[in-house]
C-alpha cells in the first residue's frame, strides 16, 4: 500500500467476524456497537445476557450479533468462546478484550488476597487467555485485529486498588508483548485507554458537584466522554487503515493525562 492506494473503505469492517468479552454493558456496548457500525459481526461473550439492547443496536446497523455465556476465567471457555465465533461465521479477525471489574477497598490494609486474585484473573489471565485462543485462527489466515481495553490507571496509580492499577499496567505490558509476538503473521495489537466517561457508573461521581469539579479540572475538553468518543479509536483499530499501527495504547481522555 502507497499513498495513492489508499481509500476510506480501508475503514470499513465489512465481512470481518468478531468477539467482545463484556460487549454488553457500558463502554463496552459502545466498542460492540463500533464494530457493527464498521460492518462487522459481533458476538458478545459475558456472564450475563442484556436486556436485548445490544443486539437491537447491532442488528439494527445491519450487522449480525451472537451472544454466548461464559465465565472467561473458567478452563476452556476462552477455547470455547473462540470456536464458536469461528464455528458460526467462519474466522475470528477481531477481538476485544474488555471484561474486567474493579473491586474498591479505602483501607489498603483490607484489600486483601481475594480481591487482587480475582481481579488479576479476570482482567489480565483472560485477556491472555483470549489472545492465546484466538491467534491459533489469526496466525492461519495471517491476519488479525486485537485490541486490548485499558485505563488511565495503565498510567496513573491505584489508589484503593491496587490491583486494579496493576492489571492495566499489565494489560498495556501484554499488548507490547505480543505485538512482538504477532507481527510477523500480520497481527496487529494494541489498547484503547479511555478516560473518564458518563455511564451508570459514574453517575454518583458526576452528581456529586466536589467531584464532578475535580475530575472536570483534569479534562482540557472540558467534559467527561460520551460512548460515541470511543467509536473512531474502534473503528481505527480494527480496520485495515491501521495496519502498520501496532504495540500502542490510543488514550481517548479528553486530554487528561495533559494536566
């Protein structure tokens, strides 16, 4: 590809084939919604359906959705989860790996072996899991989109959760890693970092005005993010216009980390 080959439909995700882990709720509905915006099939993995509004959203940009359940960190599901997704279209060329929880504890002394356990699992050992499953397929046809979900706390400390802020540091040390893995089959790795964004789960933090102030401060733009602001870097990621594009994290802050 040169300058004078390139077009928009390098954008476009059209007859592309993937799989979101925690696809149906929050930020990551937005990534699930991108994808089918783009052209591409989704299928969502969680351990719980939604209320229906995913797959409205998806079908209603005219793609397919598939939902299926599982609890990633079980075995095998990570295997199972992938053969699926290759078993009802033909090929996995996208995965986002966006499950993952945070567990608050304000007495550091308390955040106990429990807590960190179950967050590394799910947020970092899935993850790996995922790639591991899924690149089995992308190496054979020697193509493949990963795109790994991280924070501002891949950058920033963890107050209250340090495992939290553990497993994104870790998540943006996978991407690099593998990225050095996978290039060579023409499969590129990266994350998405986003910032601080209106959803049910931060409505008390934005209803309350001391903290909605402080949080507002850091933001050049001014505004906590809109799911809509996390479909480009999406798009982007998964498309052919991003093929020399990888090891990266894509920080879509509003400028936070400016300040």
């Amino acid at each position: 590809m040169n300058t004078i080959d390139f077009s928009l439909d390098f954008f476009s995700l059209k007859g592309k084939n993937a799989i979101v882990t925690g696809g149906n709720g929050g930020l990551g509905q937005a990534f699930s919604l991108a994808l089918a915006k783009g052209g591409a099939n989704v299928m969502v993995a969680s351990l719980k359906d939604d209320d229906g509004s995913t797959k409205k959203l998806i079908e209603d940009a005219g793609a397919q959705f598939r939902f299926i359940e599982g609890d990633i960190t079980a075995d095998d599901e990570c295997k199972h989860i992938v053969e699926a997704c290759v078993n009802t279209w033909g090929s996995i060329d996208i995965l986002i790996n966006c499950a993952g929880i945070n567990i608050n504890v304000q007495d550091v002394t308390k955040f106990t072996r429990t807590e960190w356990d179950k967050m590394i699992s799910i947020n970092l050992t899935a993850a790996f899991d995922m790639i591991h499953e899924s690149c089995k397929y992308m190496i054979k046809q020697e193509s493949g989109k990963i795109i790994n979900i991280g924070s501002l706390y891949s950058f920033l400390g963890g107050q209250w959760s340090p495992a939290y802020a553990a497993t994104k540091h870790g998540i943006i040390g996978l991407t690099k890693a593998m990225c050095d893995e996978l290039g060579q089959f023409n499969i590129q790795v990266n994350a998405i970092a986003p910032g601080y964004y209106a959803t049910p789960l931060t409505e008390m933090t934005r209803n309350d005005e001391k903290s909605n102030a402080r949080i507002l401060s850091h933001i050049p733009a001014n505004r906590w993010g809109y799911a809509a602001d996390l479909m480009g870097a999406t798009v982007f990621l998964s498309s052919a216009a991003s093929n020399y594009v990888s090891g990266t994290t894509l920080t879509v802050d509003g400028g936070y980390l400016m300040r």
